[in-house]
C-alpha cells in the first residue's frame, strides 16, 4: 500500500504545470491571461487555477499525436489558376 506522502498530487497549481510543461510560471500566467491555446483546460478552486493531473497528461499525449495544432492567421487560398480554366 502506498503511504500518503507517496502518492501524486491530484490537482496541480501554476508552479507545478510550469515544471511539467518546463515553462516558467509568469509564462504560463502570461498564457492564461492571453487565452493561449497550447495551455490544458483548467479549473479554479476559489481563487487558485487548478489543472487535474489526468487532464494535463491527457493533453499533452493529444499533443503530441496532433490534435491541438495551432490555427494559422489569415485568409484560407484559393487553389492556382491552370491553363484550362484561364480563358
């Protein structure tokens, strides 16, 4: 059996996230404040933001496999004129 001392955090606060996502914590204060999307989604507990361990590492594996690619800023192009459509 496993003793108290042990056993892993279940929620996990900005210092902790930092260390995991090895970030510093103002840079995740700073994401936060600015809504970035690389961040997992969150939680507060009065007035601490909390992240469930589970969530974050289930995020990060979503991540890693693609799922959370950031959406680039612009217009979507049309495809090239060819020859057959040039009249």
């Amino acid at each position: 059996m496993r003793k108290e001392s042990d056993m892993e955090p279940e929620v996990i606060h900005v210092p902790e996230l930092a260390m995991l996502l090895c970030r510093s914590e103002s840079a995740i204060r700073s994401a936060m404040q600015a809504g970035a999307a690389w961040l997992p989604p969150s939680f507060k507990q009065g007035r601490r933001i909390c992240w469930r361990v589970g969530t974050v590492r289930e995020f990060l594996r979503e991540c890693e496999s693609g799922l959370h690619k950031p959406v680039t800023p612009g217009r979507k192009r049309r495809p090239p004129p060819t020859f057959t459509s040039v009249k």
